[in-house]
C-alpha cells in the first residue's frame, strides 16, 4: 500500500519519497496548532504584521492580539502586554466597534510597533539522543507585577554534573484582577502558585531523569506566607497556600530560591 500523506524531519528521506511518489513532500505542518518546518526541525510562530489600519476599535484590538497563537508561552511577554491594554479598554466606556480615543490609540500604537518580529522559532528537539549521560534540572521562576503574574520553566541539562545548555520550556501568565485590587505579595503568591502547578505538570508528564527542582521567588514575603500556618492574611490566600504547599510536598527534591 502505498503511502499517501507523511511528515518526516529526516531530508534523506523526503528526498527518497518525493522521487518514489513523484510528489512534493510538504516542508511545513501543523502540530497542535503550532507550525513545524521539517527542514529545519524547528516550531514557529508567526506574528501578524500589523497592515495600514486606518480604524482601531476594541473589536478590531482583540482580534489583534488574538490571532497570535502561543499554547507553550513562548511569547507571553509580548502577547501579555496586548492582553493588558485589551484589560485596559474594558475599564474605557467603548462600545465595540468605536473608535480608540487619541490617547488609547496612541498607546496601542506603541505596543504594536514594538512587535517587531514577525517570525519567532523553538528547536523541536530538546532532549538529545547522543547524551545518554545527561541529567536535568527544572527551573521555575515567578514573578509578579501591578498588570500580571506569571511563572516560566527552563530545562537545564547537565553532563557530568556541569551545565551544558539552558532551553526555555513553558510558560504561563495570568493578568492581575482589577476588582478587588490585589496587593504586589499576594500577586507574587499567585505566581507562586502556578508556578508550583507548572512545577508538578512537567515533572508528572517529562519521561527523563531529573535531578533537582528549583522554584525560584524574588518576594521573601510570598515565600513566608507559602509556608506560614498563621491566619496573618485573608483565608482565600490561606487556602491557596496550603494547596501550594501541598503541590510541592507531592514532588521530591524541590528547592525554594529567592533570585
């Protein structure tokens, strides 16, 4: 039976088919919705340039900053940025389809001419095959501002014990709520959080050794709370910290740091 549709990164191989089946082999496809080019075995992610907009409304802004498709978070600090000014316009009494005020569409201009590129990539790869030796740490820093939380993961391998190369993994990013207004530690707390939830996904869900686990914190305040049993703050951030606490206490060898 002859083969009607494949991918392959192997270029040997596309070469044999395309001369069996007298057909071009495609060089690109789409895995979960992301773009895989086979020639050069990396994903991509394309950022739609921005065309000769004459009339920006909220409508138009989200399907801006929707049409940008990242499922991993490899972009969030761009994309992030276009969520908060999407937050920003809920707060503005616009209806849909009006147009931005002179101040707002100046803001928006900005952040869309900053997205200068119109092409990132990722290495598909990232567990070598020829490092049978290798051993890797996982990384999770948490950080927090006014606008968002967020929590990203980096894949550290290691051989022999020395660090040989650092990929970013995953990320996640969540915007802060504006009713009720939350303080800076509690949003810290909040990326600690889904950090911790990001933390355990990757260590259920990666089949390779990992060695140690960082969770990685710049608020010694949040870090305090993650591991108090006092009712010093409100109980909902009680509650989460005890699930934070338990997340962690379900993996093993995971270090709390403060960078």
């Amino acid at each position: 039976m002859n083969i009607r549709d494949y991918v392959s990164n192997n270029q040997e191989l596309n070469r044999f088919m395309e001369e069996q089946e007298k057909s071009k082999v495609d060089e690109q496809c789409k895995i979960l919705g992301v773009t895989w080019r086979t020639t050069t075995d990396k994903f991509e992610i394309h950022l739609s340039r921005c065309t000769t907009e004459t009339t920006w409304t909220k409508r138009r802004v989200l399907q801006k900053v929707a049409s940008t498709y990242d499922p991993f978070g490899w972009i969030s600090p761009v994309v992030l940025v276009g969520k908060i000014f999407i937050q920003k316009l809920w707060t503005e009494n616009i209806t849909w389809d009006e147009s931005l005020p002179q101040h707002l569409l100046e803001e928006w201009t900005q952040i869309i001419e900053s997205w200068i590129l119109s092409l990132v990539t990722f290495p598909r790869l990232l567990i070598q095959d020829n490092a049978p030796d290798a051993k890797y740490d996982i990384h999770v820093f948490t950080d927090a501002s006014q606008s968002a939380y967020s929590a990203s993961s980096y894949l550290l391998e290691k051989i022999n014990g020395h660090p040989k190369r650092a990929m970013l993994f995953f990320s996640k990013s969540r915007l802060a709520p504006k009713k009720p207004l939350m303080t800076i530690p509690k949003l810290e707390l909040s990326g600690l959080l889904i950090g911790a939830n990001l933390l355990r996904y990757l260590k259920l869900h990666l089949n390779i050794p990992i060695d140690r686990s960082f969770l990685w914190s710049d608020s010694r305040v949040a870090l305090s709370w993650s591991r108090s049993q006092t009712r010093t703050f409100p109980y909902s951030y009680v509650t989460a910290s005890e699930q934070f606490e338990k997340r962690l206490k379900m993996q093993s060898s995971v270090t709390y740091q403060v960078h």
